[in-house]
C-alpha cells in the first residue's frame, strides 16, 4: 500500500504546481527497458501521462489482471491504445530488465504478448535482486506487439504490471531514444527525497567521464562523475533526473571512489 505525500512539482518539464504522488521509499518496480509505457511517460517521450509519469514504478494491483493498469484505475492511461505509443524494434527474442524500488518476495514473473501467456519465471518466494532481467523468445509473435509483463508478489495479493510496445523481428534500433534504462533504486526511508525536483530537462546529454553529476545526461555502467566533492563511478546505465543525485541512490545506481 502506497503512503501518499504531495511535493512540489517541478519535474520533467513541469514547474508550478504541487501532485500527490508516492514516497520513492515505498515505490515497487517496473520494465524499464525496452521502455515501457510507463517509462515512455516517466521520460517524456509520450506526454500527458498523468501521474505515472511521476511514480512509473507504481503500477500496483490484485493479482490476475491482462491489462496494462493491472485494472488500477489511477493509471488507466497505460491503456489507451489511440496514443501511438512508440515500438522499439528487437529481433526475434528480447530481454526484458526490470527495476525494482522495494524488493518484495516473489512468486513468479509473467509475459503476455497480446494476451497469450509466453513465459514464466518461478522464483519461489525468493527475493529478488534490486534489477531483475529475464530473456523472452518472441519468434512466434513478429511485427508490432505489445507485451504485457506481469510481477506477481509472493506474499500479498498484488502484482506490479508493465507493457511494453515492440515491433518483433525489426531489428535492433529502437525507435524511441530517450526512455529512461533504470528507475530509482532502493534506499532506506530515512534516506528518501522529500522534496521533488527542483528543475528537470527532456534533453539526454552524453556523460562526459569525470565530469560533474547532472540531470539530463545518459550515464552509462562504469563512468566517472564527482557530485559533493565526492566521485562515483556509474552501476546502471540510465538516464539522470534531479533527485536521483549520486549521494542519495548510492550503491542502487552509483559506487563511491
């Protein structure tokens, strides 16, 4: 159950106006790449989202659903088919990496292509890592597809659910290029924002090693920034927003030096 708070919102191109949404602490996980519909709109590829944009990990709902929105009605923009959503072109199987925000126990892992169950992962109540990737064969299903992917928890009643739009057997460009790779990571309560953003861009500036921590920038696994007079060097490859700042998601999306 997600505890609610209202920040001040400046993010993503959005300045001026406040929006209950949940504490990074309490968010769960999501597909992050190949971008899912959430993270088109967490990224501004697709606007007008709604507050997913703002919570893409959030997409939380009873167990059983085969919609985008898992059937939670405060998302039921994931849903609409008329907004074009971009497909990203994959070959004839594709990886799908999840990001998790709170690490729940975990039952099993499942992907729908256009309802039709294609696989599942059992993780017998394990709990998962902080990212969790699994390979799919989608050979049987080419052209533009949509997956839905499917977290059922182990110990309650919900399942996180993502889909994910792609065009199967298209090659390996993606059409969408700024979707974000990771989402936040898990941290402790007492080391959660409380306050938003306080400025955002939709622009994704290559990271330049060495070089201060900013928003805005596609970081990738190894490079070098300093934020704090501390350096870090990047765990995941993603693409940096205001309040993902090295010192406050250490050791999730960056290591100290």
């Amino acid at each position: 159950m997600r505890r609610k708070i209202a920040y001040p919102l400046a993010t993503l191109g959005m300045v001026g106006s406040t929006l209950v949404i949940a504490s990074p602490a309490l968010a769960h996980g999501y597909v992050s790449s190949p971008p899912s519909r959430q993270a088109l709109c967490a990224a501004g590829t697709v606007t007008d989202c709604g507050s997913i944009q703002f919570e893409p990990q959030s997409v939380e709902a009873p167990k059983g659903s085969k919609q985008c929105n898992g059937g939670n009605a405060n998302f039921s923009i994931l849903n609409d088919n008329s907004r074009s959503w971009p497909a990203k072109s994959v070959g004839t199987s594709t990886t799908f990496n999840w990001v998790l925000t709170a690490r729940h126990r975990t039952a099993s892992w499942v992907y729908y292509v256009d309802g039709t169950e294609v696989a599942t992962f059992n993780d017998n109540n394990a709990i998962p890592e902080a990212t969790v990737s699994h390979t799919v064969d989608l050979s049987k299903f080419p052209g533009k597809r949509t997956v839905l992917a499917v977290w059922n928890i182990g110990d309650t009643v919900n399942a996180f659910y993502s889909c994910i739009d792609l065009n199967v057997g298209g090659g390996a460009t993606s059409t969408p290029t700024v979707a974000p790779t990771t989402a936040a990571p898990t941290v402790a309560p007492s080391a959660s924002p409380t306050t938003a953003p306080t400025s955002s861009t939709t622009s994704s500036a290559p990271a330049s090693s060495g070089s201060a921590w900013a928003p805005g920038t596609s970081y990738q696994t190894g490079d070098v920034v300093t934020f704090g007079g501390a350096s870090y060097t990047c765990r995941q490859s993603h693409r940096s927003i205001n309040s993902w700042e090295p010192s406050v998601y250490t050791l999730a999306l960056w290591l100290p030096l």
